[in-house]
C-alpha cells in the first residue's frame, strides 16, 4: 500500500528558545524613585575616573605599557597588580591577561552591587 504525498500548508514554527526556558518577569519599581539608580551612578564615578587616568597611562607612557605587557606574559600577577595601582587605581577590581590582552573588572563589594565596570584593552 502507497501513501499518498502531500505538502504541509502550514510551516513549523519554532521558539529561539528551548521548551525549558522561562521569561522571568524584570521587577518593576517606582518610577518616580531614582535615589537607586542616583546611588549607584555616584558609586561609578570614583572607578571611572581611576580607569580614565589607568587608560591614559597605558595611553602615553609607552615605558609603563611596556612593564604591564610584560609582567603579564611572564604571568606575575603581583607586578601586574603593582603597576596598576601605580596608576591611580584603589577601587577593588580583579585583573585577567592572556596573550589576547587584560581585562580589569571594577564590582563593588557586597551582596547586590549597583554597578559593574568592565575594561578589556587587546595587547
């Protein structure tokens, strides 16, 4: 017995997203309360500006961009860090290099931070 063939006139649509993923609904505040939102953009300043003077060092003193690059690809974490804070930097931040480049990520502490500045500059 054959079967007839026949074309599907409906296409099969499918999610983005698999069968297991749930939209959780963003929580909805007051918008008319930007003390939050006033809080955390003053936080942000003080790393900004450090990062600021930190890519102007890297920027125009050839000298210190060179010590950085190379402490970071004889993986000295400490001479790494050293030189960071030579630059101006007290905020806590983690560093990261690879032979791509470095990462320096500035979070504040605590259990819900306001912000998170990342900067990643390629070698």
């Amino acid at each position: 017995m054959t079967y007839p063939c026949y074309s599907n006139p409906y296409p099969v649509m499918y999610s983005p997203y698999p069968a297991w993923y749930t939209r959780v609904p963003m929580p909805t505040t007051d918008p008319g309360n930007v003390e939050q939102f006033q809080y955390a953009a003053k936080q942000l300043l003080t790393p900004a500006a450090e990062m600021h003077q930190f890519m102007n060092s890297v920027a125009f003193n050839p000298g210190f961009a060179k010590q950085i690059k190379e402490a970071a690809a004889q993986n000295k974490i400490q001479d790494v860090n050293r030189l960071i804070h030579t630059a101006g930097i007290r905020t806590p931040y983690t560093v990261g290099f690879n032979p791509n480049g470095i990462t320096l990520q500035f979070q504040p502490p605590g259990p819900s931070p306001c912000f998170s500045i990342r900067l990643a500059l390629c070698w």
